[in-house]
C-alpha cells in the first residue's frame, strides 16, 4: 500500500488506516458477502448481501458500529476491508457496460472466503 | 404571529428583547425567518436550551460549529485536490493515506479518514451515502440537498449513468463508472482530472474550478469559470 | 414475510426504484445548521454517538420517509437524549412550551409526538 520509506525519518501524522492485527482476508481475495437478514443496526447495505466481490483494501481494525449504536463500546474491533464488484454481480439487470463497479466498507465478520478459482 | 427578525441568542445573551442585537454581540447569528418554526424546530431549540442549562454544552460552542461549517469546512476539500493537481508526489501520498496527506497541509481531518479516488481517462468516481449522508464534512462541509434526498441515495448505486446524466454529465461506454457506498469508517473525496487550458495556474485558480459537485463526483470541472 | 424483507430498515433503500434527483442544493434553514452545530458538539464532547444517532433514526420506521432530514436526525437526537437520561420526556415537554411561547406559536399547533408525522 506505501511506497518504500525516505532515509530522513518524516514526522507521523494521523492515519487513514488503523492496524489490522490478524486480518483474515487479503487484497485480492475473492470473497463472497454473507447472505443473511439480522434484524437491528448494520452498515452492510442490503443490495450486497449474499453478492460476490474481491477485497480492494484493507482499512484496519475499527470499533463495531453494530455494538455502538446501541450503547456499548464495539470493542474488540472488527477488521474492516473496502470490496469492490463489478455492477453485473450485484444487480441482475444491470444496464451499463460490464465493467463498471461498486465499492463499500465491509467488517470481517460479514465476509466469506470463496475458492480462488486459480488453484 | 412570530417575529421575522427575532434573534434567539441575542435576546438570550443581553436579557432584553431586541432583534437584530449584535452590533453588541458579534457572534449573534443572523436570522431570517419565512413563517413559524415547525416542531421539530422547537423541538431542537429546547433540547440546546436544556443541555446548555445542565452546563452540558454552551451556545458558544454551538455557534463556533456553525462558522466552522459554514466559513472554513466547504473550502478545503478544493485545497486539496488543488495542491494533488499541481504537485505529483503529493497526489501520490494524498492517494496512499489521505489524512496523513491533509494532516501535511495543516488540514485535521479530526475524526474523519479521507480515501481520495482519481478519475483517469479510464475511470470515473462517484460517492454515495446509501444508509445516511455520510460525507467528507471535514473537507467539504454540509452536503448538499440533493446528497442526502432518497433519489440519489437509492439510485446512485444501481444507474450511476442515468443519475450523473441529470447532473449534465455524461461518459463513454469506455470509462468505468465507479460508485462508493461510504457505509463505515471511510469518507471519500474525488480527484477529477484536471481539464485542458488550464496550464500555469495557481493553486488559488485551479481551487476555484473544483466546485463542490467535481469532488462528490457528479460533474466534471469545466475552465470556463463563473 | 421472509426475514429479508422484515429486518430491512427504512434507511436502507440502495437499489430502490425512484424519481429523478432534484440537483439543486436547496441549502439549510437557520434552525438546521444550528441542529447540525448542536449534534457536532455533542458528538465531539462524546455525550452521543453518530451510531446511536444513525440507529435512532432507523427505528423511526415508517415515519423515516414521512419526515425531512433534519427532522429526522432532531427526532433521533431527542431519542437518544432521553435515553442516556441526559434530558428528561417532561423537561422537553416544559421547555418545547417555552420556546412555542416565546416565538408566540399558537397552542392549537400540536405536537407531533402525540400527532404523527407530518408533512
């Protein structure tokens, strides 16, 4: 994701990343978005659920906004990956060209691995 | 009937009913009224009212929110991409890490963490808030109406073309029209690419093209300026 | 009705069939920006949580649609106001009637707590 560091030590400045200790899943897996319907606060948008996709990015560990929304702290925090699909996968009819994309933040806890159709 | 000029916080700060108050108090917003507040108006007032009473907050820090927003927020996103415009290496970190890359410039993103995606000849982004309006604040300030209306919301996601087309813009079959849903942590800016005339000029000049609707990505900035 | 369809909040509409987009910023009405003032201290001063506003809002059900922004995120921050106990149901009531009187507001305009949402 960065490129290799200058010599001169640069001063730090705050991240858009967080760590992301023992992440799951890697850029480039193929995975797929779990298809199920729990009832209660979820930023995993409908319209994806149960579509297939490929991690674009890993952002890192953030508190779970599933627990915060109803009081408690989110912790431990959940690994959170950018997944981009192509239009086609999501929507049946879609009506652009083929390559076009979707991209969103999902939390580790709503993917699922899918075989790498390379091995 | 309610009074079109009343001004809440200058009443409140001086204890007297004078509108229009703040040749004495310099931080007393300005307000014009077109009818009687609705409910939630009135809704929203008291609960101030009563978190300010319980020493919880202040009408100050309520009032310096809103001069924030309104005077510094909306002009920095265009500082940015500006600078990414002029200054290659600094695109390139503002693409790997962009509040890293704002914190450089001076600018705290506070709690927001920026990812800037580049429109090239092969790619144009568009942002999206499907779940609510979350939106790059820090940079851009409030979104506008038509961000936050249901339309945009739930259309956005599956005809992106249809919908840019209603904001006069139009791609080729060629370029990949890529939508971000910002449902978590992520807020999102858009890199447009920077257009044709526009050679030698400022950091000031070229902020001045980068309207609010180029870095949501719904239009494309145009040289001839307003 | 199958879970999918019952567990899918008001707020979650990517995908749904609409009209055309109104591109016209119609901007915000003084109270608006002052409400947005107010949730940006609050959330600053972490007395609320921006999941716990999102989630209030959700649960407005039906009337999610029925209401306008920042009606709706008014009517979430009373709800998680109360909540947390940081205001009380019969506080609000007083000082509503307060601030009604003192913008000389007729008291035949009731509230829509007891009314419904209106347009």
């Amino acid at each position: 994701m960065t490129s290799a560091s200058p010599p001169v030590a640069k001063p730090r400045y705050p991240s858009t990343y967080n760590p992301a200790p023992g992440h799951r899943f890697n850029v480039g897996d193929r995975i797929a978005i779990r298809r199920t319907f729990p009832p209660g606060h979820r930023r995993t948008p409908f319209y994806i659920r149960g579509k297939q996709g490929v991690i674009e990015r890993i952002c890192g560990a953030f508190a779970n906004p599933e627990e915060l929304a109803y009081g408690f702290d989110g912790e431990p925090k959940k690994v959170l990956y950018r997944v981009r699909f192509l239009q086609k996968h999501v929507w049946p009819d879609y009506n652009g060209p083929q390559h076009d994309t979707i991209d969103m933040e999902i939390f580790e806890h709503w993917l699922e691995p899918l075989p790498d159709t390379r091995n | 009937m309610s009074n079109p000029s009343f001004d809440y916080y200058a009443q409140q700060k001086h204890g007297h009913a004078h509108e229009h108050d703040h040749a004495r108090d310099k931080h007393a917003a300005i307000e014009t009224r077109e009818g009687p507040p609705s409910e939630y108006e009135i809704m929203s007032r008291a609960m101030q009212e009563l978190l300010e009473e319980k020493d919880l907050i202040t009408a100050d820090q309520v009032r310096q929110k809103m001069e924030r927003f309104e005077e510094e927020l909306p002009y920095r996103g265009s500082k940015v991409v500006a600078r990414a415009w002029t200054d290659p290496e600094f695109k390139q970190r503002l693409l790997e890490d962009g509040k890293a890359a704002c914190a450089e410039m001076g600018i705290d993103l506070e709690a927001d963490r920026l990812i800037a995606v580049e429109n090239t000849p092969a790619v144009h982004n568009v942002i999206v808030c499907t779940l609510c309006s979350c939106y790059p604040r820090s940079l851009l300030g409030m979104p506008p109406t038509w961000y936050k209306s249901s339309n945009y919301r739930s259309r956005v996601v599956f005809e992106p073309r249809a919908v840019l087309k209603e904001f006069g813009t139009e791609l080729a079959e060629d370029v990949t029209v890529r939508v971000h849903d910002s449902n978590a942590d992520m807020r999102y800016l858009v890199i447009p690419m920077r257009p044709e005339g526009t050679d030698g000029w400022s950091e000031e000049q070229l902020s001045e093209i980068l309207t609010r609707d180029t870095l949501v990505g719904v239009t494309t900035p145009g040289v001839t300026r307003k | 009705m199958s879970d999918a369809s019952r567990n899918k909040g008001p707020h979650d509409i990517g995908g749904e069939e609409a009209g055309p987009v109104d591109t016209i910023d119609h901007g915000m009405k003084f109270w608006e920006r002052q409400a947005n003032g107010l949730r940006s201290v609050l959330r600053e001063r972490d007395l609320v949580r921006t999941d716990e506003l999102r989630r209030a809002a959700e649960d407005l059900g039906e009337q999610y649609s029925k209401l306008e922004y920042f009606e709706r995120t008014t009517s979430a921050l009373r709800t998680v106001l109360l909540e947390k106990n940081l205001i009380t149901e019969d506080e609000l009531k007083s000082k509503m009637a307060e601030v009604r009187a003192r913008f000389n507001v007729p008291d035949e305009m009731e509230s829509p707590l007891k009314k419904g949402a209106r347009r």
